[in-house]
C-alpha cells in the first residue's frame, strides 16, 4: 500500500511539474492580458469588459491569420508551416 501511494505521489508530481513546463496558448495569453487590465472592475462592468476584451483579441487573431495566409502563397508543406508558425508569434 505504501507503494503504491509513493508511485501515486511521484506520478501527480510529474504531471505537475510537465504542465508548468507548457508554452501558454495565444488564447491563455490574451486571457491572462484582459484579466490584468480589468483590475479594478467588478460584476457586471468586468463580464462586460472581458466579453469586449476577449472578442477583440479574437478579431485581431484572425486579421493576422489571414495576412499571415496571404503572405505564405506559394510556399507548400513543411516551409509553408514553419512559416505560418513564425507570422502567427508576431
């Protein structure tokens, strides 16, 4: 049993210590953005807020996607992904 309980620990520490290593995702960082700069509002001017904040994080996301898109014509494959992938962290 105290086996048992020891692999349980080291496992739940592991999977700790591999979800600290993870990159945030673009949406996670824009949460993250929209949450510092509703410091300060509370109920229903920060649901506001953030509904506004997040949509518009959604919008330029997608500007960028489509200019990233146009700029990666003519490229195929593996270059047009590593290319996709830099445009898109800008």
């Amino acid at each position: 049993m105290k086996q048992f309980v020891a692999l349980a620990a080291l496992a739940l520490a592991a999977s700790l210590s591999l979800a600290a290593d993870k990159v945030p995702t673009p949406q996670q960082k824009l949460m993250g953005t929209c949450n510092t700069e509703a410091t300060g509002k509370k109920g229903d001017e920060r649901k506001e807020f953030m509904k506004s904040c997040l949509s518009d994080g959604k919008k330029l996301q997608q500007e960028r996607m489509k200019l990233c898109n146009t700029q990666a014509t003519g490229k195929a494959g593996d270059e047009r992904k590593a290319f996709m992938g830099q445009c898109l962290k800008k």
